[in-house]
C-alpha cells in the first residue's frame, strides 16, 4: 500500500489549515461578544446566585454550630432581631424614627457637601488660584480617619446636630470637590476653542462643554462620597446620640446584641445601595455616553 492519503480524504495539518481560514473568516464580534466593551454583559443572574450562596453557608456554619452565636448569629436571628425591633422598636423609638434620623444627616451633610464641593472643584480645575488656595487644605484633611478630629468637632460645636452633620460633610466634601476638579479635564481643549471660535461666553462654555464633560467623574465622587458619609455615621452618632442606626449598632454592640449590630450593618448598606442604584440610573439619564467614548 501506498503512503498517500486516500482519495477524499485529508491530512491533519490540511485540515488545521482549512480551520484556521474558516476562523479567518468568521463573522466580526459584536459590541460586548468575547472581546468587546468592557465589563459589558447583565451579571444579575450570578449576583443573585452568589447573594444564595452566601447566606446558604452563613446558614450552614450557624446550623452546624462551627461558630457560637455570640460571634456569628444565624441568619433566622438576624430576622427575628429585625421583626422584634420593626415591631416594638429600640429603646423607645420605633425602627423607622431611627432609619429616618440617621438618613437625614448623611444626607443632610451629603446635599450640603455637593452644593459646595462642586462648585469648588470646578473652580480649582478652571482657575489656578483656586486650585492654590484651597487644594491644599483639602489634601491636607482628605486622608485624616473622621474619628480624629471628631473630638474638634465636639469643642467646637457641641454634642448637638451640628458636630454631627459637619463630620459627615468633611468626609464626603473631599471626594466630591476632587472629584469635580478631576472631571474638568474631560473636557477637550478642541470643544473649548470651538465654542470660543462661535462667540461663546466663558460662562457658556463652563456650562455647556466643561460641566457636561466633568459629569460622569462627578457622578462617581457622588457616589463615592455617599459611602463614605455613611462609613462616618457611626462615629458622628457616637457623640451624646439617643437615636439614629448608628446609635443602635453601638448601644446593641455594648450589650453583646449581635444579631441587632448585624441587622443594623445590613439596614445601612440596604439604605446605601439603593441610593447607589439610584445614582446609576442618574447616570444613564444624565450622561448615556459613558463609557462608549
């Protein structure tokens, strides 16, 4: 017999040819399809599977008593914590006068901070003087923790509602005036130059070409900064506080009420998500080119 191949038939490294100009000639990707925009793809499905997943082995540790409950309570717990409370209340006040206390001074402080953080920041990013002027007191407390300087806010102002919301405002004000003077640099120097080129005022164009150009980055240091304003809650309604979440989560933590410090960590990151999710529908109303530039 005859080394050749048989008639019809291919060798391999034919074949692998003949694959890789069928490859060659595949289709283009779509936007989003293997290697296409980033992060691009609905993930709703896997974030709920792995929300199950997690509660199910919270659930198995506490079941199996791997954990005491001191340290670890079970999620039923946690369940009946918040029905007791949502029912009878916590000392005295009823679930939703602290929910509603706490809610106002984080976002209080949090309207107060972008009234005049971006304003500010726009400026520093414009004008050089500003930028002089009030850069460096900004950078200088940005990476100060809050608790530092709560004892300031206490001699200055009090143990009343003042202290509190101030200390909630210097932790969202530097991120959100940052964050407007970062987003002045979106702006192209060519749109610039064409609105002065059709007789745009200098108004205008911080109106019309470098504020829409600064949203998106605006929009994030919002929502970065609403954590972080709800990361200082805690430590604002250490001071003289008889009421908010953040009072319950400490005065249940002295008590050695696990469950209730649990169920009031998630009650502030179900109210922080919701506004997280608010802001990115605000994103995709406000600015829909982001991320497709």
């Amino acid at each position: 017999m005859s080394g050749h191949p048989v008639a019809g038939t291919a060798s391999p490294a034919v074949r692998r040819r003949g694959l890789i100009a069928r490859l060659a000639r595949a289709r283009a990707t779509k936007p989003g399809e293997i290697y296409g925009v980033p992060g691009a793809g609905d993930t709703r499905l896997l974030s709920i599977a792995t929300i199950c997943v997690l509660v199910f082995v919270w659930w198995l540790v506490t079941a199996m008593g791997w954990v005491k409950p001191l340290f670890v309570p079970s999620p039923q717990a946690i369940v009946g914590s918040f029905v007791s409370i949502l029912q009878n209340g916590y000392t005295g006040e009823p679930l939703w006068v602290h929910v509603g206390i706490s809610t106002a001074r984080v976002f209080g402080a949090f309207l107060l901070a972008c009234l005049v953080g971006i304003p500010l920041g726009l400026a520093m990013g414009i004008s050089p003087i500003a930028r002089g002027i009030f850069d460096p007191p900004i950078e200088f407390y940005r990476p100060i923790p809050p608790l530092a300087y709560l004892p300031l806010m206490i001699i200055w102002f009090g143990i009343g509602e003042t202290s509190k919301v101030l200390l909630i405002f210097l932790s969202v004000f530097a991120p959100v005036a940052l964050g407007a003077r970062s987003g002045v640099r979106s702006a192209a120097i060519e749109q610039i130059h064409a609105a002065y080129s059709f007789g745009a005022t200098r108004w205008q164009v911080l109106v019309r070409v470098i504020l829409p150009a600064a949203m998106p980055e605006i929009l994030t240091a919002m929502r970065i900064g609403i954590g972080f304003g709800w990361t200082t809650l805690v430590a604002a309604e250490m001071v003289a506080a008889t009421s908010g979440i953040g009072y319950m989560v400490l005065s249940a933590s002295q008590f050695l009420q696990t469950s209730v410090v649990i169920m009031g960590i998630i009650v502030i990151a179900a109210i922080a998500y919701m506004f997280d999710l608010l802001m990115r529908l605000l994103e995709r109303r406000l600015v829909p080119w982001k991320g497709r530039m």
